[in-house]
C-alpha cells in the first residue's frame, strides 16, 4: 500500500482478486501507462469493468 500525506493518491493490492488499484488523478495521469505496460489492460476504471460487453 502506498498513501501520499493527504491522501489524495496511492495505490493498493487487492489480495484475493490479485489486483492493484491505483487512485488520484495526478498519480493516474503519471503511472498508468507504465504499469499498464508491465501489468496489462486494466479490469476497472473508475469502478466500472473495461473490456466486457
């Protein structure tokens, strides 16, 4: 888990479902091509799933 002061980004693995959620514009604005890269197309954003019909 990583939390900035303000809580305003972080991120957080999600155990049993073996995710990582990422939050804070800011932080997705930075991160998320990069641990799209290394990770794989996301299965949320912003709580709704991506990829299924």
């Amino acid at each position: 888990m990583y939390l900035s002061e303000d809580f305003r980004m972080g991120s957080f693995g999600h155990p049993w479902e073996k995710s990582l959620r990422l939050f804070g514009q800011e932080f997705l604005d930075t991160a998320s091509a990069e641990v799209e890269k290394l990770l794989g197309q996301p299965i949320r954003r912003s709580g709704r799933a991506v990829g299924t019909a």
